[in-house]
C-alpha cells in the first residue's frame, strides 16, 4: 500500500481533505481502514457511525484499541453484507491499486454508499514520469515508496484513467480534489493536474439507470 | 488503558441460588417443566452503585463456575480462565463485578441429571428433561434478576459458553450491552454434532450406563473417557499435535509391536479420557452434548439474519484460524447477519495454532481486544 506508517497515530494530512467532505452525523464504511485513524476522526469531528474492514490483524486490534467497530476480512470477497445505498459514504483511500479487482468493488462500493469518496495515488504525476522517461528506472515516490519487486500496488492509475474508468461505468463525479504531498503537509494543485498532483479525491456518485 | 497490577482474585466461595420452586416451575423449550432449580455461581469484584459494571462469563461444555481465583474446599480444582479474569486483568475485577455460574444439565453444583429429584427421592438420571442453551440461558436470567442486576455490561463465553453469550442477546436485548462470543457458532454444524453422538454412542454403549441409572454403581468410565477422547482431538489442530507429540513414542523410543498404549497422543488421550471421568457425569456429558447439537438461532425461519433481528447489544466476535471445529466462517456468519441488521460489530481472526483451544490460550490477544472492547465500544442504542 502506499501507507504510511503512522506510529503516532497522527492523521495524514490528505486525510484532511476527505474529513472535510463528509457531512457531520453521516454514517460512513471505510474500505482498508488500517489502524482507523481517518474513522476516529470522522467521529470525534463529524460525529459519524463509522465501520471499517481491515486485513491485517494488528490493524484489526488497533481499530478495537481505538473504540471502532471493525470486521477483520479481505475486501476481495466483496461487500454482499451490505444493501443497495445502506450507507452514507463508502471511502477508499489509497487502497483500490492492491485490490485484485478494483473495478469490482469500485462498483459495489458505489452501490452501497449513497457517496462513494475514493483517493488515488497519481501515476501520471511528473516526477513519475520523469523517472521513467528519463531515468528509465520504474517511479518510486514519496507516495509510491515500494521498489517493482514487493510492491502490493498492482493496479496503478493516473487521474485521467480513473476519470474514464468512472464515466465509463455511470459514475457521476460531484467533487474532486488534487493533491501534491509534502513533507508535512500538503497542497491543493488546480493546473494540470493529472500532471502537477501527485493524490486525486474523488467523490461519486452511483447515475441511476434511467 | 488498565495500569493496575495483575493479580488473582485470591479465595472465591461458590454460591447457590435456587428458584423455580413448584408450582413455579422453569417451562423449557421441551414442553416440560422443572423446579426446583440450584445454581451454582461465583462472583468477583465489586458491583458498583448503578449496577453497570456486571459481566456475566459462561463456561464451555466441560466448566463450571469456578472462572478464577482459589477454591479453599479443593486445591486440585483449577480456575479454567484464570488468565483473563482478575486485578488489572481482561475482564479487570477492580472496575467490573463478574459472575461465572455452572449451566443447568451440569454436574458442578447446579441441577442436573445426577440432582435428586424431589418427585422420587432419587437422581433425575433420564428422567430429568431434554434441555437447550436457551434454556440454560433462561436459568441464568433468573440469577441475574435476582442479583438485582438490570443490564449486563458484558455476556462472553467460549465456544458452548459463545453460544449461550448470543441466545442472551437474542432472547433479553435490553439486558445485553455488550457480547462477545469466542470460537462459536449460531448453529452447531453437522461435523460437530456427529461428534457429539459418537461421543454419546460411547456411553450409552457402555454396559455400566445401565439405561442411564447408575448412580451409586460404577457408572460408564470407559464410555466417558472415550467420548472425552473425542472431544480432546477437536479441540486442538493438526500442527498443535504435531507440535506437541509428534510421532513420539511415550516413555520409550522403539515400538514394542502390540496394543498398549504407545504413542505420546495415545498417551495424553487416554489420560485426558480417564482425569475426565473422576470429575464429570456421564448423563450431564449426554445432556449437554445434546442441548448443544439443538442450538440453531436461525430457526424457525432458517435465515439467521432473522433470528438475530432482536439483537441489541454490540458485538466483538473472535476466531481462531486453525480451530476446525467452530472455523471462523462460523463467526463470519454471525457477524454478516449482525451488520446486515445494521448493528454494531467487529469480528476478529486471531492467527493461532492451537485450534479450538486457542480460546482458553491465547491469552495475550483476547485480552488486547477484550480489555479495549470493555473501555471504548458503546452500543448505538445506548448512545443516541
């Protein structure tokens, strides 16, 4: 995965951005939630019923740790628990590149959120792409620390990609927010982004099949 | 998180409670009625001034009420989850109030088919009913009434005990904050009732059953050591067998070429099987056996999702990943008819190699999740 280890238990900062756009009192599933921190914040700031499902054990623990309910399970098996729209906000984050399938469960994650709030790391970020054209070496970045041999990111995706990929399957986008990490911090990117962020936000939303 | 020593609750006297006098009598799933009913119980800590801080924990097929801490009466008589419950332990008994009580169909002070039955004078033998884990439950629920408690903080148990922890949260919601089941089920499998009935098929195939009437006799020790025999093979795993005997011999390092006992695991089997004998009844084994192989929370309806539809209280459900008696698809199904019900739950697989066993084992782990379970989760019901 592209996540880091938070020892401190201290929220990322992209994860900022994705508390910002969930309205206060929803109810939320947080597909890969690791050690819960985005969950904790959502309930502690927007006081939302948050579940998560999580595969690595220890994870598992620290989601219980932190008071958050938490099925411990692989996301590859679906969400058939889970009715049509029987939660506000389904969320991904940097999660759908390890999945065997994410288009399958970008689709049920689509389902079952009336909102669906998914990040990406962008491979069509430029330093990305200057490592490949230029260094002819396979990009490893901030985001993408992993050398090509044991990385769990299979399925890579710029910001253009995943676009397509959503209107292709009646995924309607109603906001998206672009990213460039820092250190620290991070900062919003508006020109170009498919080639200045390195971290696209998406909110969707299921078209009906009128 | 807890800071306090870890300790033992020190000296526990078991207590009785007997309720269900007639005309009063218990009515059982079976359509009979029975009373008066004792049952044995112990208790620890303190219950606080609200009555909130009570944790009831059931025992497994074989427990009893003696949880933790020391009985005076009988040092050989070991606490059978000593390691979770106690000072600064999982189940911390200088926050919580815990109580442990022997189920009904017991042999370990509370009424079971080796009491006297007051109609004839005699032990009940098969004359006492047919019983199911709501039953035992509805017996429990009368202890707990009478302990003036109105909610429980907290119903745990392992594996028959697991069972029992979900009937209370299915037939008293509002009695029920918190539940955890361990190494359990909804509904017994068909593997682990065949089990039980060879186990059953050994004792009542043993001449010294006698019908069942052999309460002053002998009794059927051979028949009971082997159904126990049985019982000890599912409850550890392929690779802790491996782990513990191998393919060692006992006591020497050639066979001798006959049929005494010669291998280690033939060797801790046919211990297991005959320590069992001394300290359990062999109807109590059948009855209970029995009520287990009955348990089917999807019924009538066959959706479990259903039959869990009164459940109130929030739930942490705990697997193990090499327990191939209760495997964790078991409490996948419980926890996917819960959150279909849209109510709260975590599920957790803990790695372990000690099969069924691990409940009473891995010590460290459950108390990790048990111990912050405890501390942080709150239902939604109670917290809207």
């Amino acid at each position: 995965m592209t996540k880091r280890t938070n020892s401190d238990d201290k929220l990322r900062p992209e994860f900022n951005y994705i508390v910002d756009l969930v309205k206060s009192g929803s109810s939320v599933l947080d597909l890969g939630c690791g050690e819960g921190q985005l969950m904790k914040a959502l309930q502690e700031r927007k006081h939302a019923r948050v579940q998560g499902i999580e595969l690595s054990d220890t994870a598992v623990q620290a989601c219980v740790e932190k008071g958050l309910f938490v099925y411990h399970g692989d996301l590859n098996e679906g969400l058939a628990d889970f009715n049509d729209h029987s939660v506000d906000y389904v969320i991904l984050t940097s999660t759908i590149q390890v999945l065997q399938r994410p288009d399958l469960l970008i689709v049920e994650a689509a389902r079952v959120g009336k909102k669906c709030i998914i990040s990406v790391p962008n491979f069509g970020y430029w330093r990305v792409r200057f490592q490949l054209m230029f260094e002819g070496v396979m990009p490893r970045t901030s985001n993408l620390p992993y050398q090509w041999y044991d990385t769990p990111n299979i399925h890579l995706t710029t910001i253009n990609d995943f676009k397509r990929f959503c209107h292709e399957n009646d995924l309607g986008i109603l906001a998206e927010t672009y990213l460039v990490m820092g250190e620290c911090d991070c900062t919003r990117v508006s020109f170009l982004p498919n080639f200045f962020a390195d971290y696209g936000i998406f909110v969707l939303e299921q078209r009906s099949a009128t | 998180m807890i800071t306090s020593e870890l300790g033992s609750v020190g000296i526990v006297e078991t207590q009785y409670f007997t309720f269900a006098e007639p005309p009063n009598e218990l009515q059982l799933d079976c359509g009979r009625k029975l009373g008066p009913i004792t049952l044995a119980y112990e208790t620890y800590g303190q219950l606080n001034a609200d009555k909130s801080n009570a944790i009831l924990i059931i025992h497994a097929l074989t427990g009893d009420a003696h949880v933790a801490g020391i009985d005076p009466a009988d040092d050989t008589h070991k606490p059978w989850w000593d390691t979770m419950v106690g000072p600064g332990k999982a189940f911390d008994t200088n926050r919580n109030f815990v109580i442990c009580s022997n189920c009904i169909a017991g042999c370990k002070g509370s009424t079971g088919p080796s009491s006297i039955n007051p109609a004839t004078g005699k032990p009940y033998a098969l004359d006492f009913p047919m019983l199911t884990i709501a039953d035992m439950v509805r017996a429990q629920k009368e202890l707990i009434d009478h302990l003036g408690i109105k909610q429980l903080l907290c119903v745990v148990g392992g594996s028959m005990g697991g069972m029992q922890a979900l009937q209370w949260a299915v037939s008293y919601p509002e009695m029920v904050r918190l539940a955890i089941p361990i190494a359990s089920t909804a509904r017994l499998s068909p593997q682990a009732i065949a089990f039980d009935a060879v186990g059953r098929h050994a004792i009542m195939g043993d001449p010294d059953w006698n019908g069942g009437n052999y309460y002053g006799a002998v009794g059927p020790a051979h028949g009971l050591a082997i159904a126990r025999q049985i019982g000890h093979i599912t409850y550890l795993s392929d690779k802790s067998m491996h782990q513990k005997f191998g393919r060692d011999f006992q006591d020497k390092i050639k066979p001798d070429y006959d049929f005494v006992t010669e291998f280690k695991v033939e060797s801790y089997l046919s211990y297991r099987g005959e320590s069992f004998v001394g300290r359990f009844d062999a109807n109590s084994y059948l009855y209970i056996t029995k009520a287990m192989d009955y348990f089917d929370l999807a019924q009538p309806s066959g959706d479990l999702r259903k039959g869990l539809s009164a459940v109130k209280a929030a739930f942490l459900v705990i697997s193990f990943s090499s327990d191939w008696l209760f495997p964790s698809y078991m409490s996948k199904e419980i926890v996917s008819a819960l959150r279909r019900n849209n109510v709260d739950v975590s599920y957790a697989e803990i790695q372990s190699d000690y099969g069924h066993d691990a409940f009473l084992l891995e010590v460290e782990t459950l108390t990790r999740l048990i111990t912050n379970f405890l501390e942080y989760a709150v239902p939604r019901s109670t917290d809207d």
